[in-house]
C-alpha cells in the first residue's frame, strides 16, 4: 500500500537542506518519491492513504554504541525487577552478580531496541555476538552496519530503503531534536508517539 508522509518540513540528510510543505511516498519498504506535498497528492493521492506528521521527517538516528548497549549492559524488565534491580540499565559488576542466560540477554536487548526505536533510531553498529541479541535486532528491521562504516544514515532517495523519523523541532544547539514522533523501517510504523 502507497503511503504519503506530509511533515511540516523533509530534510534528506540529517541537518541538511529544510524543504518545508514536502511530503515522502513510501511504496513497500521503498521510498517511491519525494516533493511538493500539493504534487505527490495530485500523483498518489487516490491509491494512497496520507499520514501528516507535526514535526520534521528525516533519515533516522544511527547508534554507533549499540554493541555495547546491547551485550553488556542489561535494561530491567519493569515491572517486574524494578523493586530488585531498580529501573535504570545496569553495567559492569552489577551485570556480572545476575545469572545472564540468552534468553535474559534477548529480553533484555528487546526492551534496549525499543528506547532506541522511541529516540528515531533506524541503524546500528554491529557486529552482534550474542545468538539472542542478534535474532532480535534481526527481527527488528534495523539497518546494521559493520565497525567503521558510516556513522550517519544514508540519505532519503527515491528507490532508497524508507527508514526516517519525524521529530519536533525544533534543533537544539547540539544538533538533537527535541524528541520523536514517529519511527519507520523499511516503510513500517514501528514506533508512534503517544
């Protein structure tokens, strides 16, 4: 199904050029085109649904420490180990004291990618060892890329992979945005403010 994402403004690259009152078509997992909202609509409007955005769409975030976040720090599942472990992640010794099966690994990288998802990530630096951990950043249709690679998503292309997210702006001086509406791999929804 063709989808058109109308955001008060489109940036291809993170940072880059503000095309405000532009729009993305995602076709599948592709993005099919990307212009003028007022012109996608006239082309795709009566084979697609629209979704409109109060924020900026551009690629998504990439996290370059995601190894590390993954495999050795553990996220408590809350709300189950909060009274024990309390709620924030944990490192170091306090990882070494719980018995840390797979499966906990899994559980844990699980509950890790869904922040991620929430904070418009769309890529990460692998590689992953832990057999868990890798079958659940698989299953989560984010985009891995190897020590070294590029440490910026690619840009928004037409016939490109439709990984972007919409954020509230507007840009704080660091270069971060406010905080994230929307998350979208390979042109599925998989994070949605509430």
């Amino acid at each position: 199904m063709l989808t058109i994402h109308r955001a008060r403004l489109v940036r291809r690259t993170p940072g880059g050029e503000p095309l405000p009152g532009h729009a993305l078509v995602v076709d599948g997992d592709r993005i099919a085109a990307i212009g003028p909202y007022e012109e996608l609509l006239g082309e795709y409007g009566g084979r697609a649904r629209v979704r409109e955005w109060d924020g900026e769409l551009t690629p998504g975030r990439h996290e370059s420490g995601a190894r590390t976040l993954l495999e050795s720090v553990y996220h408590p599942d809350d709300p189950y180990e909060v009274d024990e472990l309390g709620s924030a992640p944990l490192t170091g010794e306090a990882v070494a004291a719980l018995e840390m099966t797979d499966t906990r690994w899994g559980q844990s990288a699980r509950r890790a990618l869904q922040k991620l998802l929430a904070t418009g990530t769309t890529g990460l630096t692998g590689p992953f060892t832990r057999p868990r951990v890798r079958t659940v950043v698989s299953r989560s249709g984010l985009r891995v890329l190897p020590p070294g690679g590029p440490a910026a998503p690619p840009p928004l292309t037409p016939g490109g992979r439709a990984d972007f997210a919409v954020f509230a702006g507007p840009d704080t001086p660091g270069g971060e945005y406010a905080r994230c509406l929307v998350t979208v791999i390979a042109g599925r929804l998989v994070h949605r403010r509430a």
